[in-house]
C-alpha cells in the first residue's frame, strides 16, 4: 500500500500532519475520520525503502550549512519587501542542492495556487523539520515571520556548530584508528603469508595464537577483495539492527552508561532540547507542542519518551520541571532548577537560552577532554596490537632456537 503524508483538521480546529499508509485517499479519510480528523490534503510519497535509502545517504540530501543559507538569505529578502513567490524562485537558482532546489520550486508553484508557505514546506518533512514547519506557521499567523526567521537560523548556526565540534574533536582519533587498521591489514596480508611459509618449512608446532594471526592473514591474503563486501554488509545489518526499537534503546542505554562518554551525551542532548524549546517557546509555540515536536527531533530514545511524557503531564496541568525530576538520571539538576525559575518568573525562552549557551560551552570542554582521553587509549590499543602480533610471530622462533641448543 502506498504511504501518504496528510494534513488534517479536528472539529477544533487543530491541525494535524503526518505519514500513514493506506490504499488510498478515501481508506486514509476513513482512517483519519475515525480519530476525530477530518482529512484536508493528501499527498503520495515514495516508497518507504527509497525514502529511507535517500535519506541514509550523504550525497544527494540537503546539508545543515544549506538549510541555514536558505533560511538566512529568506529573512533578507522578505525584510526587503520581495514577493515570497519570488523569494523562492530567486533562492532556488542559488542553492547547489537539487533536492532543495526541486523543493522550494515545488513549494512556491504551492503558494501560487494559494497554499500557506507553512502547509507548503510540511511537504517536503525530508527536507524541513517539524520544527521548521511549526515555527513558519506561528510566525504566519502572528505576522512575525522575519522575527521567527531569524529565530530558526540562530538555531540552525549553534546546531552546526555543535555539530563541528563535535566532528572536529573525532578527527584525529578517527585517522589514526583508520592508520592502525590500515597498517595491521598491510601487516597481514603482506608479511604473515611469507613467515607462515617460513614456519611451514622449519615445520615447527606454532602456538594457538600464531595459528590464528597465520589463517587470518592468508584468508586476507587470497580473499582480499571479498573485505569490503564483509564490511558493507556488517554495516547494512548494524543499521538495521539499530532500526528496530529494541536495538535503538540498547545503543542509546549504552551510551548513558559507558564512563566519560555518558556525560558527553548528557550535555549534548541537555543542550539541544533547552536550546530547541528555548527557540520554539520564544516563536510562540505553545508549551505543549513545543514538547511533542521536541520529542520528535530528539536523537536519544529515552529523551523522546522522556518528552512525550513531559507533553502529556504539562498538558493536564503539571510543570515541566516537577515533570522532569524522575529523569534525574539524564537530566542535570540545573536543568530542571532553571526551568523551575523560568516557570516562576515567565522568563523561560531566555533562561533557556542562557543555559543552552552554557551546556554548548560545556560540550566543547568535555570534546577537549575526550580527545586528551582518547589519544592515550589509542597508544594502549596500538601498543597492545602490536604486542600481540609480535609475540605471535616471535614465539615460534624461540621455541625452535630452544629446541636446536
């Protein structure tokens, strides 16, 4: 059956959008008029496989530095009065991206026919975030739409530069990994296959060990081109392994467990969802849809959950900080006591802003930390590789110097 993303309205007048799989518009009318919504358009994706192939891979999707380009050059020339048909027209020529520049052609033909930029852009969700979507449509309503603009890019630019220190601090410990395995496979394929022959003729009984160095690198040796084949289906079934939700939660339970880099996530994660619900509070989303959308733009899984509850409990009257104390475990004490001060005061957006800063400058410490960690690690594990291949290797040499005095 095919997928389609919706938008639909309550008797209320909420509006609702999303993905769902039916066998058509009239079975998902059905479906969505079942659940108290009355659907309002609907549109055909493509299938879930492509989509998800599309979005895993690195080329061909839209990069964080084009979406803030995009939003940034946006703000400009709606300030300066241009038609936002126009504005998209104009964006989409300057943008290196051919899904984005498909897109915002799409999105202004939309507008042209009298579509809102909001409902618009919620087309596109590969594209442009739930976030994106709901901010652009309270600046909409409340004729703030340069103010929201300008909003989301200030989002966008900490997101990224996160996101750079994080990449940047990962570097050297990747190279040299990347050098190490390198060098051992050389090692294997090149200089194990000719001290094996050598054993082979002295016939000299070889230790567990050096058997096992010996079978790997001849296997590595006549089977070398079958390596990356190994490799890429090792990583297709770790991906999708991760997919499934028991997978996810033992990745991410692991990394709120493991030492040093449990602290990391912490910060991390603290501080993209104060900076994002700082953001999303500060455009005028209400508290509660600040949340759920939170909760779908979190990484962690049990930052999700621990989202979606704070959603529902905040919705029946409850604060978000009393909410939030039973994740005291993947929730610094000072969140929740800014956050309290922040529903005491009604200054919340910028309290969180301000903490959002400081957890951002605390990742970028902690990446500090981790690489000076890190490096010492490496030399233990390149040392103890070395080791082992050297003791394999030499054993059987002394055994038979042994066996000749």
């Amino acid at each position: 059956m095919p997928n389609y993303f919706y938008l639909a309205k309550s008797l209320k007048g909420e509006e609702k959008s999303g993905e769902m799989e039916a066998k058509d518009e009239r079975e998902l009318a059905r479906i969505l008029r079942g659940t108290g919504y009355i659907l309002i358009r609907a549109e055909p994706l493509r299938k879930e496989l492509k989509k998800k192939f599309e979005i895993s891979l690195p080329f061909g999707g839209v990069s964080l530095t084009e979406k803030i380009m995009f939003t940034r050059n946006l703000r400009v020339m709606m300030s300066a009065g241009i038609p936002l048909p126009r504005t998209l027209e104009t964006l989409a020529g300057l943008t290196k991206s051919k899904k984005l520049k498909k897109a915002l052609l799409n999105i202004k033909e939309k507008i042209q026919k009298g579509e809102r930029f909001s409902e618009s852009l919620a087309f596109h969700p590969t594209i442009f975030s739930e976030l994106f979507t709901n901010v652009i449509k309270v600046g909409e309503e409340s004729g703030t739409l340069e103010e929201v603009l300008k909003i989301l890019t200030r989002q966008m630019e900490r997101e990224h530069e996160l996101r750079s220190k994080l990449i940047g601090a990962l570097i050297y410990p990747a190279v040299i990994i990347l050098a190490m395995l390198g060098v051992g496979f050389l090692m294997l394929v090149k200089v194990v296959p000719k001290l094996a022959e050598t054993f082979r003729e002295l016939n000299i009984e070889l230790p567990l060990t050096t058997q096992l160095v010996i079978n790997l690198g001849t296997f590595l040796a006549k089977f070398w081109y079958l390596l990356p084949l190994i490799i890429v289906i090792f990583l297709i079934l770790l991906r999708m392994a991760l997919r499934t939700k028991p997978g996810k939660r033992l990745l991410d339970a692991l990394f709120l467990k493991i030492p040093i880099i449990s602290s990391l996530v912490i910060k991390i994660n603290s501080a993209a969802m104060v900076r994002t619900l700082s953001s999303l509070i500060s455009a005028g989303v209400p508290i509660v849809r600040s949340l759920e959308i939170i909760s779908g733009s979190m990484g962690n899984i049990y930052y999700q959950e621990s989202m979606k509850e704070a959603a529902d409990k905040v919705k029946k009257g409850a604060k978000l900080s009393e909410t939030l104390e039973r994740y005291s475990h993947i929730y610094p004490t000072l969140v929740n006591q800014m956050l309290g001060v922040g529903e005491e005061t009604g200054q919340t957006a910028e309290i969180l802003e301000k903490l959002a800063d400081f957890y951002e400058e605390e990742v970028t410490n902690a990446t500090k930390a981790l690489t000076s960690i890190i490096e010492p690690v490496i030399m233990l594990i390149i040392g103890a590789a070395v080791g082992f291949f050297a003791i394999s290797m030499i054993q059987p040499m002394y055994s038979m110097l042994g066996a000749i005095k």
